[in-house]
C-alpha cells in the first residue's frame, strides 16, 4: 500500500482536516482477514445510533453540510473502530448527496478523499470496507466534473486507481471484492496504469516516470508496484467471490483502451476454466460487455474455447456464449468457418435450440465478405447434388443457407458479393427464420417478394421487378432497405399467399371429406390418424397466418376436433353396454363435442350462412348422440334439437342454402312424433345421412380471445395470505374482439371449490377488436392451509338455445360458458409459512 502521509499531500486544501485525522488513526502492518460468511465486517453497527453520521437533506444550506462534514471527519479520527466506521459511512452518504458540479462539491470532496486516505491502513477490517467505499464516492465526484483535465483531475484519477489497486490486496476478503467492485466504475483512468493492472512485471515508459498532481511530483515507485498485475491476482484469489468480481471490473474498463482489451481477453478466456459456474458465467458476461463496445477481436488461440462453450453441459454457460459469437469481430475467414461449423454442431447436439439460427444469421451479416464465400461453396454443394436439390431438414444445409443469405444484409456494400441465386430461392423455406432473425425490420411479404426476386422464380418473369426494387443493371439490393423497395410487390406476395394457404385448405378438406367415408367401425383407427394429420397441417398455416385466414384455420382445427369426437362416439355407441353405471369415457367425449361445437357458435364472430349451418348440423348430430346415450326422449334436448332445426328454417328460407337430407329428416320425425319417440329408434339411420360438406368461403372471419396475466407470481414467489380469509389478485387482461353485450367471467378453481367474478368492461381500454386492463379479483374462501394453487382463467357466457336467460345475483353465469384464456396457476403460501 502506498503511504498515507506522501499522499495526503495530493491536495493541499484539506492538509489540516488530514492531519487531524492521521494524529489519532491506528496502523497497523498486518490486518487480519475476517471469515467469508460475515455479511458485514462490523455487525455491531446496525445495533449502534447513527444520528451524527447521518446526512443533511439535500435542500439545506451548505454551511451546515460543511459543518457535517467537519464533524464526521473529526468522527473519523476517534479511537473507537465503529465510531470511525460509521463516519467514513456517513462520509460516503453526504457526497451521494450533493451536486457534484457545485463549488461546495469540491472542498466536501477533497475534505473527505484526504480522510479517507489516511484510514486506508486502518487495523480494523470495516474500517477498511468503508474507505473503499468512500473512495469510491470521491471518484465518481471527481469524474463528474466538466473542468477535470484543466483542474489536473486526470492524475489523481490514476492515484485513485494505485490506491484501489493497493486495497485489492487486502487480507479482508469483502474489502478485496469491494476494491475491484470500485475499480470497475472508474470512469477516466490513462491507458498506461491500465495496462499496468494486467502485467507482474512493472512496465517502464516515458510517460510514467513521473506524474504530477496540483504542481507536486510524484516519485513513480508509487505509481507501478501498487496496480502491478492487481487484475492477475484477482482472478487467481482463492474465494470464487472476489475472482467473479474481477472477471467483471476486468471486462468493465475494456472501453478505455483497446490494447488493454486484447490483453484482459487472454486473462478473460482462462478464467473459462475456473471450477466455479458463478464465475464462467460472469466472464462471460465481461465478454459480451466488450463486445457491445465493438474492442473485442476473437484470435484463432481462443476460438477452440468458444467451440467448447457452444456444447456446454449448461444451457446458460451455452446462451451466453451464443450471445457473444453474435458481436464479435473474427479477423480472418478460417476463424470465421470455425464458428460457423461450431454453431452446427451445437444445432445438431441441441436440436431443441432454434435461437442458433439467429446468430448465424447475425455473424454473417456483420463479414458479409465470410458469408459469400460460404454461399458460393454451398451453391455450388446444391448443384452437384441429386437433381440440383438438398435434403433441408438438415441442421448443416439449414444453417449454411441462414449464413449465405444473410450476405446481401451486410455492411459491405462497396463489395461485389454476387450471392448465387439458386442460395435465395433455396432458402425461401426458412422464410420465417430469416424474418426472425431480422427482428422485424422487413415483413414477411417483403423479405419474401425479395427472395423470388433475387431467386428468380417463375412468378416474377413477367414483370418489371427490378425498376420496383429501386434496382438498376449495376446495382444491387444490398441492405435492409429492401423493406422500402418492395413496398409495390407487397400486396401482391400477400395474395399469392392466401392463394396458397387456400390451395392447402382445399386439399385438407377433400381428404377429411374422404376420411368421413371410411367412418367404419374397421377403419376408425385410420381415419383417427388421417384427421390428426390434417389439423397438424393446418397448425403449421395457422403459425404464419392472420387476419381472417388465420381465424379461419383456426375454426377449421375446432371443426377437425369435432368431426374426430363424432367419430369416437359413433365407434363407443355401437360397442357401448347400455347398463353401464356412472362416468364413462361416452360421456367424456360427449361433453368436449359439446364445448367444441360450442366454441365454433359463440367464439368466432362474422359466420356467414355456410358456416353457421355447418356448426348447426354438427349441433344436431351431438344431441342424438345424447338422445342415443339416455335411450329416452328427454324435454331438454329435444327442446334444444327444435330451436336448432328451426333455426336451420330461417337460415334457408331465402333459398340462399337448402336444407340437407340429414337436417330435413329430423325435422319429419320431430312433425311426425312431437314427443320424439320416432328419433330414438332411427339415430342410426339419422347418422347415416349426415354428410360433410367443408367450405372455404369464410367472409370476415375473426376468433373472440383472451390472454390473462399476474405479476410477480410463480412457485418461487407466491403470494401472501392468511388462512380463511379473503385475499386480492391483481390481474391483467387483453382481450380480442369482445363487445359490449359479451358476459365474460373470471373462473377461480381450488379443488372441487369454484368461484365466478364478473367481468366489468368500463376499466378497459381500447376499441372492440382489442381492450386490454387490469382488475383486482377477490378470492373469499381461501383454504385453512399452508399453501394452494389457483387454478385461474377467463370464460364466456352462452345463451342457451340462442336465448339469454341471465339471471343476477347468483354468483356466477347462469347459462353454459366457454373458455377463451389458457388456464393459469397462482401461487399461494400462508403468512404463518413465510
């Protein structure tokens, strides 16, 4: 440690306050290191009053703050360790205090930096802890300074740093992890003391021999041995607290020089070894700090370390790195192939994480150079290959294909890159990962539009693409901008989209249609497994689908599931035992065709005639499957089975649509027996003429949905609660094309316990395609345990038979409802358990 005495000498303005201070401070040669486990040195403290080491408001007037000062600096020099503590501490709060720009700010700071450096030595461990502390208050005061260099500043900035660098070595293991703490917030510091910190050996330059502060030399011996090598000590210290705190100040002070940057980097990659996983992965975090500032250049020494993080056991230690392969710069090509072909082998080890896909995408971008010569390889890789096709469910095609096309995104547009065209055409695929990894700076549509283009595919041949591009004969699209050259071609690339998307649709309900015929007991397992497949196909529409289409698709899934139910009821009606007791598996199934059926009814709004009809039909095969089930002619869903055949009347009485055989024969026997006991007898005959008769004409379609949130709960942060009585949830809400006259209802779910709390639309902002807010829903009955889970989501009232039958003030929907969020878990403990 540097003497207290020469370099009190720094400032001369406070000399009198120091030595009042250094007559009574207590120095000791060898402190005493304290045990790890301590969270404070001097534990006693908090027991103590602290009324003098308080600060003044900070709207007093500054005679007093100086006159505090005074007080806590004469506080400091006392002979009691904790009296000294707490002075340096209330030190530390004045200056967090005062505007550093203020004249006051500079006597108040030079006045406490002089105390603080005369108990640098001090014998007791929070002593010590509270000069770091202070000292570290006093540099960011400085530093915050506009005149800094004029005043002369910038050395005492470096002496700042010697004697944090001089506490780094303290045998108090928390006063080590503060000094290296303290380092890495340095705001100004000169290259040569930096690089100083990173070397064993004391570097001699010009420019360190001697170093002047407010006129007065300093002898160099002061300035090297202090910060010699202080960061390769603390990255080599035997408590893994004090080596992540270093690791981290290591990589903090890489924006101040670049040549120290590439020498923390040698230091940075061996801590990759460290046994702590605390460590690894605040090194990291060092990394990527420097690589956001643009100084980190990844050598071919370090590149088999990364190659090894990229398949690490631990996803965060792989995450991380990830991140970092991201920004880095890679000087030369075979660097550059290294990384790519590592990225590939953790796809192909880690199929699970498609973020891999991103990066790629972002290191080829940013050596667009590196990324040409990797597409012009693959281009040539896809034409030597059987019919000029590659198999791209492969990790390794897929990755050099997200590689190759992100070239023409690069910064390198004075380069001729000339990417091949069989690359975009190939990689139109993998539309939606180049979209993604673009994060959203050109649409699907447009980036789309570019690849046809650039891929010379048929449906550009007879247009003048490049004069919409902005394109001339010797000018590429090069950059991100195609966003705002296709914006013409947009419209277009949406319709041949939904031609597409239609194109599927039709081919999907050809093959249910055909599956519907093969509805035989024999063959229910293959038709099961036909109608599976086809709703998997219309999940993967629907993930790149909106709008109309995508409500669309996701009405024809809820008709799939529906279709699939009648199937498997059919199948157990004829196999069933009529004198079977209790819940059977019929019953089950009954119920999800019910609440399916109900869902395409009340969940999409703008059915047109087609549709509504469809649902309807679907609507009368389930209640003769419930008739079937009941072998009786029950009143209530033979009143449900006529409001729904006069329902179907009224649809076709335009003659717009008709009725089908299926619906008009229920309708005769209904006219025939008014009690319908002619329906129980013909249900198989009934079933028999029901036909599908899927449409793809959907109007404007839109899906009524839901997405409820809670804050800050999971099961490592559960809420508070006392048993048996009441507690608040705090909810938030965002809604989709729900009017005014909808009933939602918050449904809460402990067990065989069920609680309702209406849903109130005036605290909502928002139009009726999106509301979205919050409410606090009350839970009354909360259970005299020691925790629970609440089981949470939002339904919607249905009218029966078309009909409102509301009815208030019994606590909850009095028709049937459907449930449009996902169900959600909050987490309970008991005040009495926390």
């Amino acid at each position: 440690m540097g003497d207290p005495h020469l370099l009190s000498s720094a400032h001369p303005t406070a000399s009198a306050a120091a030595a009042a201070s250094s007559s009574s401070a207590r120095e000791h040669p060898g402190p005493i290191d304290e045990d790890l486990a301590a969270p404070d040195p001097s534990p006693s403290v908090a027991k103590r009053p602290r009324v003098a080491a308080e600060p003044p408001a900070s709207g007093g007037c500054v005679p007093y703050v100086e006159a505090d000062v005074r007080a806590l600096v004469s506080m400091a020099g006392g002979i009691y360790p904790l009296a000294r503590a707490e002075a340096l501490r209330g030190l530390t709060a004045v200056l967090e205090k005062v505007d550093p720009s203020s004249r006051a700010s500079v006597a108040i700071t030079e006045c406490s930096y002089q105390c603080a450096v005369v108990l640098m030595r001090d014998d007791d461990n929070g002593v010590r802890l509270a000069v770091v502390r202070l000292v570290d208050a006093c540099a960011r005061n400085f530093s915050a300074r506009l005149d800094f260099d004029a005043d002369g500043y910038g050395d005492l900035m470096d002496m700042i740093f010697l004697q944090l660098s001089s506490m780094a070595r303290d045998m108090c293991t928390q006063v080590r992890m503060e000094a290296f703490a303290a380092l890495g917030k340095m705001q100004r510091v000169s290259e040569g003391v930096l690089l100083q910190s990173l070397y064993k050996k004391v570097i001699k330059t010009d420019s360190m021999d001697v170093s002047i502060i407010n006129g007065q030399k300093l002898p160099p011996k002061l300035k090297i041995p202090c910060a010699a090598g202080i960061f390769s000590h603390g990255i080599e210290d035997e408590f893994y607290q004090v080596r992540r705190t270093a690791c981290k100040s290591l990589g903090a002070l890489a924006k101040f020089s670049t040549q120290y940057t590439e020498k923390a980097l040698d230091l940075l990659m061996d801590m990759m070894n460290d046994d702590s996983e605390a460590v690894r992965l605040q090194t990291l975090e060092a990394l990527f700090h420097m690589a956001t500032y643009g100084c980190l250049s990844v050598q071919e020494k370090h590149m088999h370390m990364f190659l090894g993080l990229l398949v690490d056991a631990n996803a965060l230690i792989r995450d991380a790195a990830l991140k970092i392969l991201g920004l880095v710069n890679m000087p030369k090509l075979q660097i550059f192939k290294s990384a790519v072909d590592g990225l590939i082998t953790s796809l192909e080890k880690y199929p699970e994480e498609q973020d891999i896909y991103g990066i790629l995408f972002s290191i080829g971008k940013n050596h667009g150079s590196f990324s040409a010569n990797i597409a012009k390889h693959l281009a040539k890789e896809i034409t030597m290959a059987s019919d000029g096709e590659l198999i791209l469910d492969k990790p390794r095609v897929k990755a050099l294909l997200i590689v190759s096309i992100s070239a023409p995104f690069s910064d390198d547009k004075h380069k001729k890159l000339n990417i091949p065209s069989i690359i975009f055409s190939h990689a139109i695929p993998l539309l939606e990962k180049v979209s993604c990894a673009l994060g959203g700076e050109v649409n699907q549509d447009s980036l789309l539009s570019y690849l046809c283009h650039k891929g010379g595919m048929p449906f550009w041949e007879n247009r003048s693409v490049s004069a919409e591009f902005g394109e001339s004969e010797s000018c590429n699209v090069e950059k991100v901008e195609i966003g705002a050259h296709v914006e013409n071609t947009a419209k277009e690339t949406k319709c041949l989209d939904e031609v597409l998307v239609m194109q599927s649709m039709k081919s999907i309900l050809e093959i249910v249609e055909g599956a519907w015929t093969m509805r035989m007991p024999c063959n229910v397992c293959e038709v099961r497994s036909i109608l599976r497949t086809c709703k998997e196909e219309l999940r993967l529409l629907a993930e790149n689908s909106s709008g109309s289409i995508g409500a669309f698709l996701s009405f024809l899934s809820e008709y799939l599931d529906a279709i699939l139910f009648i199937v498997e009821i059919w199948q157990l009606i004829q196999l069933d035992n009529p004198y079977t007791f209790g819940l059977t598996s019929l019953d089950i199934l009954l119920e999800k065709l019910d609440m399916s059926v109900r869902r395409m009814e009340y969940c999409y709004v703008g059915l047109n005639r087609v549709l509504e009809v469809q649902v309807l039909e679907l609507s009368l095969i389930a209640h003769l499957f419930r008739l079937s089930k009941i072998a009786v002619c029950s009143k209530v869903v033979l009143g449900k089975l006529l409001w729904v055949i006069n329902r179907l009347e009224d649809l076709c009485a335009d003659g717009s649509c008709e009725l089908s055989d299926f619906s008009r024969e229920i309708k005769k026997a209904c006219d025939t027996s008014p009690t319908g006991d002619n329906l129980i007898g013909s249900i198989n005959n009934l079933f028999q003429l029901f036909r599908l008769k899927p449409t793809t004409d959907f109007g404007m379609l839109k899906v009524i949905n839901a997405v409820l949130r809670v804050c800050d709960n999971n099961s490592e942060n559960p809420l508070q609660y006392i048993c048996g009585l009441p507690v608040g949830i705090s909810f938030k809400i965002s809604l989709w094309n729900v009017s005014s006259h909808h009933r939602l209802w918050l449904r809460m779910t402990i067990g065989e316990s069920m609680q309702h709390t209406f849903l109130e639309f005036s605290g909502f902002g928002g139009n009726d395609e999106v509301k979205s807010g919050s409410m606090v829903a009350p839970l009354y009955a909360t259970p005299k345990a020691c925790s629970f889970v609440l089981q949470v989501c939002l339904v919607m009232e249905c009218p029966s038979a078309g009909i409102s039958t509301h009815q208030g003030g019994h606590g909850g929907p009095s028709d049937c409802v459907v449930q449009l969020s996902d169900e959600l878990n909050v987490y309970f403990v008991s005040v009495s358990q926390w």
